[in-house]
C-alpha cells in the first residue's frame, strides 16, 4: 500500500475499531496529540486513545482534504464525537502522519483545545 492509502486504512479503521486500528502503527511510532505529550507505539497509541473515548466516546472521523509528498501525509478532516456525559460535538484536526515500511512511525494531530474543552466539557 501507498503511503496515502495506510492513512486512509487507519483511519477508516479507527472509526470502528481501536484495536484492529493498532497494525497499521510501526513499534517505535512517536504518536503527539498537540499539546500533550508524546506516546510511543501501539500500546501508547491504545492507552491515549483509550483514556480519550472514555470521555469523548469513540471518534467517527471524516476526512476532509488527504495529501501526500514521498512518506508524508497529511489530512485536514473532522473527529465528531458522541460524549456519554454531553452532547455529540465534531473536532477539526490537522493530522501529519509519516510511513516507512508500510507502518506510520509518526503521528500528530492538531487541533483548538478550546473547541475540544468545550466539546467535552473538560477545562485544560
């Protein structure tokens, strides 16, 4: 697979399914969801993604506008959220993703902290 067509893959997995998720992320993959810290690898990514569902509920993400130059790719999309203790709300992102070897091995994600406080309610 191209490297747009493994983000593409992720993506349209992750909308389903946070474990089955995991294989397109290589073991020593530095994943930053801006502007927390880093987490490095499956578990990493599972731990973080884990702990946010549990307060956003599972993301849906749609993508907007998907590029990509050699092993960059980058997406403009919106994560739309379904909160157990609020009301649903969609997140615009920016995501970089890097691929080597047919796994993404970096990940970031950027967003407006304060669309995210709000969408969840949660004060950062």
């Amino acid at each position: 697979m191209e490297p747009d067509d493994i983000v593409t893959a992720f993506c349209n997995t992750l909308n389903s399914n946070l474990e089955e998720s995991l294989i397109y992320i290589s073991a020593d993959c530095v994943y930053q969801n801006m502007p927390f810290p880093p987490v490095i690898g499956p578990e990493g990514v599972r731990e973080t993604l884990a702990g946010f569902f549990e307060v956003t509920g599972h993301v849906r993400i749609e993508t907007i506008k998907q590029c990509s130059v050699g092993n960059l790719v980058m997406n403009e999309r919106v994560d739309y959220f379904d909160p157990p203790n609020g009301k649903a709300f969609g997140l615009p992102v920016a995501g970089a993703f890097e691929i080597s070897n047919g796994k993404i091995v970096a990940w970031r994600d950027y967003f407006c902290m304060q669309q995210f406080s709000k969408g969840t309610g949660l004060q950062f």
